[in-house]
C-alpha cells in the first residue's frame, strides 16, 4: 500500500508530509527523516532486555519505498540515526547491505543525535552535526532562539486525538511559525521501535520560541489536519494532549 501523503507549505516553500512519517521537499529533491534509531533492539540485548530484532530491517524497507515513491536524489537524516553511536556495527547482513544500497543510489547525509555522536559512516554517506540547505538549518535538536528557517527531529512528537469517543494516537510534524508564515518544524520519528512525546509538552513548545503560534500537522486518510497547540499568551490546547 502506498503511504498517503499531503503536500504544505512551510516559509514559502512546498514540503510533503506522508503518514508513513518522512517529509519530502520536492524543490531539494530530498528526503528527510528524523530518529530512525536504528538497532535499538539489538541495543536493548546487549544489555539484557530481549526484543525481536527486526526493527532496522522494518525502517530500512519503509525508508526505501519512500526513496522510491519521491524518486529522491538526497536523503537527509536529522540525528538518532542508530540507538548508540556502535550501532552501525551491529546491523545483520540483509539490514547493512539494504543501508549501503540506499546510501550508494541518493546523496546521503547522516546529521548526528544525542544517541549516535561519534557514529560512524559504516554503509556510506556522509556525517555532519548540522547542514544548511536552501536557507533552512538542518539539525537534531530544534536551537532555542534560533530565527532562521529550521527542521529538527529528537522529541518524537505525537497528539492524541478523540475521535468518536476514542482517543487515538498519532505521530505528527510541530510546525512552529510567525505572522509571515515562516518558522521551524519538527519532524515525528520514523524509526519502526520509537515511542511519542507529547507534542504540547512545555520543552516541545520552548525549543520552538521565538514564534507566535505553534501547530500540529497530522495525515489522515483524507487530509492532513491541523491542530494547534499554542498561541502567544494562551496554553496548549486540551485536545491535543498526550
């Protein structure tokens, strides 16, 4: 089944958002991906706690439809690529050479996380802690402060809905933005075994500042739903809590 996915503007410029969690940026070409945490399984195994170690196996392939589906040139990913910063070591044939077969057929680009600092580039691409790329910094954790365009990852970001008096959790994007319609985004998790925060959360919505209002973007079936979440001199809305 293809992923469905809805197209947003975001400073001036169109991004795509796609329920399977990535953000396309057609002008670029490029694939973003945030907290793919690769290996968590394994990590959790080495330290006690068994879990099924399929996850990477699980992100790798999801990842490479969406290569696919876009026809992508880059893929940028925005840190917590690997649980730890060995987990590039431990990944099992089949998981590595799908890895080195993406990184060899798009212009990748690992940005680095509180998890993976030192990682190393084992299946290819390149590493850096923060990109700029067509006026926008790239980076792990939203800057606090920060007035330029910026896409982060690391909160995990997720609402909770209710819907027909069922509360249903969604991953979502947080776009933080000002009057001109421009701002910061931070991207949900992608990787197959990561958990959500709550995307209302007092830290989600501080690293956003300085901006006037602050949204949550969620894909649905039919169209891709706004919440917000702030607006200056008010609190997060309820229903948008975790």
């Amino acid at each position: 089944m293809v992923p469905v996915s809805f197209a947003f503007d975001f400073c001036g410029q169109e991004f795509v958002l796609t329920r399977a969690n990535a953000v396309y940026w057609p002008a670029e070409r490029a694939l973003l991906v945030a907290d793919l945490h690769l290996e968590k399984a394994s990590f959790f195994a080495r330290h006690g706690q068994l879990l099924p170690p399929y996850d990477s196996r699980e992100t790798l392939e999801r990842l490479a439809d969406a290569v696919r589906r876009f026809d992508a040139r880059r893929v940028i990913t925005l840190g917590d690529n690997f649980h730890d910063s060995h987990g590039s070591t431990t990944l099992e044939a089949h998981a590595a050479g799908m890895l080195s077969a993406l990184t060899r057929a798009t212009d990748w680009v690992w940005i680095t996380g509180n998890h993976d600092p030192s990682m190393e580039a084992q299946s290819g691409g390149a590493i850096a802690k923060e990109l700029e790329v067509g006026g926008v910094i790239l980076r792990h954790m939203a800057k606090r402060g920060e007035t330029r365009p910026e896409l982060s990852g690391h909160f995990h970001p997720r609402v909770q809905l209710k819907i027909h008096h069922r509360h249903i959790r969604r991953p979502c994007a947080v776009i933080g933005h000002n009057d001109d319609g421009c701002g910061r985004m931070i991207l949900p998790a992608f990787g197959a075994l990561t958990g959500g925060m709550n995307a209302a959360d007092p830290a989600i919505l501080k690293a956003m500042q300085p901006v006037s209002a602050v949204d949550a973007l969620v894909p649905t079936e039919k169209k891709l739903a706004r919440f917000p979440l702030w607006r200056e001199d008010s609190f997060p809305h309820a229903h948008a809590s975790a």
